[in-house]
C-alpha cells in the first residue's frame, strides 16, 4: 500500500491552520573530551516525531552536532538538545503532512534557538564560537 501524497493546496491548507503554542527544551547535554581542539569536522543529525492530540499535535525534534578533530575518528565534541514544540490546528496531523512539515517548518522554528545553544555553550567549553550558517529548506 501506497503513503497517500498531500496536495501543495492541502498543506497550505494546514500550515494556515496552525497555531505555534510552545517551545521548550526537554533534554540538552553538552560534552568536551580533555585534550579536543579545532579545526574539526562536523557532522548534524536529527531526528523527528510527533503525537497527535484532538485539535493539536507536539513534535518533537531533537539535533546533535559532533565535532571531529581533523584525522582523528572518535569525537572531541557534542551537543545535543531536543526540542518539544506544541500547535494547535485545524486540520489534524497525517504521516503525509509531518513528513513535510519536519523538513521545513519544524527546523524553521527551532533552528535558532539550536544555533543560539552551540555558539553559547562551544565557548563555554573553552571553544571557540561555533555559529553554525542559516538553514536553507527546500
């Protein structure tokens, strides 16, 4: 069985039902090993899910950022936070819609608070200020 495809229409449909609630921070660690110092590789990931309410959904997106000292395999440094992020909505939440919108509006809303958290704790961690660039969705 086929995922059935969301029309451009019906997500425009959803995202103008949409009401941003809350964000919040539900997990956040930060770590250093003794003798790590840049330049370094870095690598993102992150990872997404939702739960769906009557009249309203909270995704859940969480990003963690290793640095990896130049020739080196293990990481020196990570930082890791997850985000809870409650809407309300007209339109309920499908598989389909969340695909998309985890892609693109999710990253929109918490990307710089994310990027806010890196800069402030990789000084912190006697680092230099990492400002990670803008995000680009397509």
């Amino acid at each position: 069985m086929s995922a059935k495809k969301i029309s451009k229409k019906g997500y425009e449909n959803f995202i103008n039902g949409l009401t941003l609630k809350e964000i919040k921070i539900v997990s956040c660690s930060a770590e250093v090993k003794e003798n790590f110092s840049t330049p370094a590789n870095l690598k993102l990931t992150e990872h997404t899910k939702y739960v769906k309410k009557s009249g309203r959904f909270i995704a859940y997106i969480e990003y963690k950022l290793e640095g990896i000292k130049k020739g080196e395999k293990k990481k020196g440094f990570e930082v890791k936070v997850e985000y809870k992020v409650s809407y309300d909505t007209e339109i309920p939440i499908t598989n389909e819609i969340f695909k998309i919108f985890s892609q693109t509006s999710l990253r929109l809303h918490t990307w710089p608070y994310f990027r806010e958290i890196v800069n402030e704790m990789t000084i912190r961690m006697g680092l230099p200020p990492l400002v990670l660039d803008v995000l680009k969705v397509k």
